[in-house]
C-alpha cells in the first residue's frame, strides 16, 4: 500500500505507539519530526511515496536547483 494511502490517525496511531517504550517518549510531531525528516533517505521516500517525487520536481523547478542524482519510479505528473 502506497503511504499516501494511509490514514493519517492510524498513522501517528503507530507511531505513537511504537515509540512509546523509548528513551525520547511517545512520537510528537513538534519535537520529533525535523529530527525524524533529517535522517530519512530520499531514495527510500521517493519509492514508498509518489507524491514525494511531486513535491521535489515541483521544488526544484521553482528553486533551479541542479539535477538530483536519483531518478523517481513514476513519471511526474
């Protein structure tokens, strides 16, 4: 199932839980998410999530930045 296809309540639901017997606690989107956005590999993301590949051709036609190294799996709408 495509991430985008998730609910977002069983989402943070899971992470909630599964992060519940941690040292930093119970996943909170203010504390935990740049943390969590930092360590993500985009390749990884870009696989799991087309509207990932999306949102970063959108990006980086509006910031002309160079040309990533990694190629999406679907063609950008």
């Amino acid at each position: 199932m495509p991430v985008e296809d998730a609910l977002k309540p069983d989402v943070l639901d899971g992470l909630s839980q599964a992060s519940q017997q941690t040292t930093k606690g119970s996943y909170n989107k203010n504390s935990h998410s740049f943390a969590i956005l930092q360590k993500l590999n985009p390749i990884t993301v870009a696989q799991a999530a087309s509207w990932f590949c999306r949102l970063v051709t959108t990006l980086e036609k509006i910031l002309h930045l160079p040309q990533r190294e990694w190629k999406c799996k679907e063609p950008v709408i």
